[in-house]
C-alpha cells in the first residue's frame, strides 16, 4: 500500500499538474527522495541542500506538523496522506 502526497498548486509543474501523488511509505526523507525519482527537481524545492525541510515550507503527516514530530526522519506508513504547504507571504 502506499502513501498519498498533496501537491500544492506551486509545485504541480513537477508532477505534470496533478494535484495528488503516490509514494511508498518509510521515514519522510525516503518518502521525499521516491518523489524525487518519479518527479525530478521536487524535491529541491521541499528540502534545502542540506536535506533539511526548507524554512517556509511545511508538511503534515495526517494532522501532524513533521516539525514537532520527528522531522526528516517521522514515519510516514502506508495509506498515510501528506500535505506539503508553502508558506504564504503578502501583505
């Protein structure tokens, strides 16, 4: 079974404009590098070069804010939803 992964509108040029992805479970990073692999460059813009979430994007497992869970390394089983969101600035 695997995991489904909620693209923002932002980043949908990556996946070919679909809206949701499927991924196999495993830790965050894993779940992240597979999307890589499947949708080059997009995982560029969720970590930073250091492979650490990027400061003004956020990511949900379920309900869950990865950044006070156990980041890169939360895991993420199968049948799990994430939901990648960038911040927004504006004024």
């Amino acid at each position: 079974m695997s995991v489904s992964v909620r693209i923002p509108t932002i980043l949908r040029t990556y996946t070919g404009g679909s809206a949701e992805v499927t991924a196999e479970p495993g830790t965050l990073r894993e779940v992240i590098a597979g999307l890589d692999v499947a949708y080059p460059g997009l995982a560029g813009r969720i970590v930073d070069d250091t492979g650490n979430l990027r400061r003004f994007v956020n990511v949900y497992v379920g309900e869950e804010d990865v950044r006070f869970a156990q980041g890169m390394e939360t895991t993420v089983p199968a049948g799990a939803h994430i939901s990648v969101i960038p911040a927004v600035a504006g004024g």
